[in-house]
C-alpha cells in the first residue's frame, strides 16, 4: 500500500497496479496446478496473511478471486487483496451471527456466527490450498449445502484420493487438517 487516508468522508487506500490478474482466472484458464507451484502460492498467501495477522488484521476473505498475480520472468508473485471485510482481531465489526466473507471458503466457526481469528483465516488458506491442488472447491452444491458440510462432514482427503500415490496425496494429509480440522482450538497456528 502506498497511502491511506480520509477526503472529506471517503476513505481511499492507494495501491500498487498488479496487472497479472487473478488466481481464480488463472485458474480458470490452467486447471490445477503443480504441487510446487501450489505450494508456493499458498506460501506467499500464508506470508502475507501473517503480516496481517501480526498487525492484528484479520482478512475474512482469504479466496482465489483476492489473490491478485504478477510475473517476472518465469516467476509468479501472489498479493493479498481486498481487505474490504478486514477487521481487527478483537473487534466486533460484524453483527453476532452474520457471516461475512465467501461460503465455499468459511471456516465452520464462521457459519456459526462466532468471531473471526487467525485460525479462520488459516482455515480458508486451507481451501485454497485445496482449489489450487484440485481445481475445484472443497465442498460443492447450494450456498447452505456448503456450509452444512464445512459444518458436518468429514474434511475431504487428498484432492487426489483414490488415484495412485503422487507428490499431491502425499503432502495433503500433513497440511489440511492442521489448517481445515473442524475445531478452531485444534487448528494449527504459527
């Protein structure tokens, strides 16, 4: 960010241009991606969510569509966007009950109506690990279909399960249930 501030009543944040797009187009375009590129992108993400986070930001919002890429060369470089429904970490910006933030990537304490926390955010890092590996989000059907099953159903195994062993079902088990378990307080945390 390169400045902030008020204009009369408006506030405006000024940013840099990232012209690469998106990461929901990208994947649009490409499918899913190779487990190192995965890896890497849910890195920068992870990276940039802990900058948030130790200012005591939480984003809300952590989806492909709020990932914004840039190339250099042969590298793509992922930015943390939209800080639209950010809030503090304390704060009771949203109503008690009100969800703010996309379904397919809510955390289940988030549908509950609770607080957002770090642990939220790194549940929603979480299912973008997941669509980059996949290309397709964890859970499918109707908005309120989803979040039954963000609610009740078993954190989906490998997005390659029941294919022969690859680099993706080998990494999935060590890092989605410590970002996806069901349980804010058992979720993995820096």
């Amino acid at each position: 960010m390169y400045e902030h501030g008020r204009i009369d009543d408006w506030l405006y944040l000024a940013m840099q241009r990232v012209p690469g797009g998106d990461l929901a187009a990208y994947l649009r375009e490409r499918g899913p991606l190779p487990l190192a590129l995965s890896a890497d992108l849910t890195a920068q993400v992870a990276s940039a969510l802990a900058d948030a986070h130790a200012l005591g930001i939480i984003h809300r919002d952590v989806k492909p569509s709020n990932v914004l890429l840039s190339r250099t060369g042969s590298d793509l470089f992922a930015y943390l966007c939209d800080f639209g429904i950010a809030q503090e970490e304390q704060s009771e910006l949203t109503q008690t009950g009100m969800l703010a933030g996309s379904v397919a990537f809510a955390a289940p304490e988030r549908i509950e109506g609770r607080q957002a926390s770090v642990r939220s955010d790194l549940y929603s890092l979480g299912c973008l690990f997941w669509i980059l590996l996949s290309g397709n989000n964890p859970y499918q059907g109707s908005d309120l279909h989803v979040m039954e099953q963000h609610l009740s159903a078993p954190i989906p195994g490998s997005p390659a399960q029941g294919r022969e062993w690859t680099p993706r079902t080998a990494c999935w088990p060590a890092c989605s249930p410590r970002t996806r378990t069901d349980g804010p307080a058992r979720r993995w945390t820096p």
